[in-house]
C-alpha cells in the first residue's frame, strides 16, 4: 500500500515538473496586447450587437405595427461631429511626451430633448486623453434625439474618439 502512493506521488510529481517547463512564460508587454485585443474585440462586439438590434427594430414588422428606430444624430451629421471633434480637441501634454495615440471610447446617453448625459470612458488609453475626451463630449452642442415609434427616446451612445500625433 506504501508502495502504491509513493509511486503516484512520484508520477504526480514528475507530471507537474514536466507541464511547468513546457510552459512558455509571457511577458507583461505580451500579456497587456493579449488582454487589449480581448478588449477590443469585446467592445467591437458589443457595437455590432447594437446595430443588428437597431436594423432589425428598424426593419421588422411586428402585431401589424411597424417598429422604427432612428439613432440620436449629431446635427449636421457625421463629418459636422468630426469636424467639432478635431476643433476642440486639446492633445494633452502628456500624452505628447509619450508618444501616447489610440482610440478613446465614451459612452453617453442623450436625452429626450438632445442634451448629453452621463458621458463615462469606457477605454482609456491614459495620459489624460480620457478626460479630454469627457471635457469634449460635454462641451457639445444638442443632438437630435432618437426616435421609436415615433416618440422620442433617450439613447445611449458610443462614440470612439481619435488621438494621433501628427508630424
């Protein structure tokens, strides 16, 4: 019986020795992409699920009554909301120094009567660029506010903002 254990404790033994040195360490760098690719792909995800609910209220017929949904739009549409961006926008100092650029993506909600609210980072790519990206977003005008079935609704929106160093 002694025997028997000691033997099953030997193969134990040398089964996690032999599984700890196959095991390719990773280092923090490659760790820190792993987890922003994971990240990334969650949050493009989440966007694409948003839209298919979107075209699909927009495009489906349900009870004989035809649910429309309009998204809450920047007035003057997607260049006027870039072009307010890059007027705005203050690269922090900061982020100069390090050379940091990305996306920064905010969520917020607008509301029934197009005013902004609740504008939160939902990733960062540090050096204050989330804050400035906050600052900007509250400083915008009213949006036209979603619409379904042609009431007006509150309508929580992701928007990624851009931050590259131009030389």
């Amino acid at each position: 019986m002694k025997k028997v254990f000691l033997l099953g404790a030997i193969v134990c033994t040398i089964g996690i020795i032999s599984a700890c040195k196959g095991d390719k360490k990773e280092s923090l760098y490659e760790r820190e992409a792993r987890i922003e690719e994971k990240e990334n792909s969650l949050l493009c995800r989440e966007l694409q699920l948003q839209r298919l609910i979107y075209e699909y209220f927009a495009t489906t017929e349900l009870d004989s009554i035809l649910y429309i949904f309009q998204e809450a739009k920047f007035i003057g549409g997607e260049d006027s909301l870039q072009s307010f961006l890059q007027k705005n926008i203050h690269y922090p100092k900061e982020a100069i120094d390090n050379k940091i650029e990305g996306r920064v993506y905010v969520s917020f909600i607008v509301e029934q009567d197009g005013s902004i609210k609740n504008v939160q980072v939902v990733r960062d790519i540090g050096c204050g660029c989330g804050d400035e990206a906050v600052r900007v977003v509250n400083l915008m005008p009213k949006w036209k506010p979603a619409m379904w079935q042609n009431n007006v609704v509150r309508q929580q929106y992701y928007l990624p903002i851009k931050f590259s160093l131009q030389e």
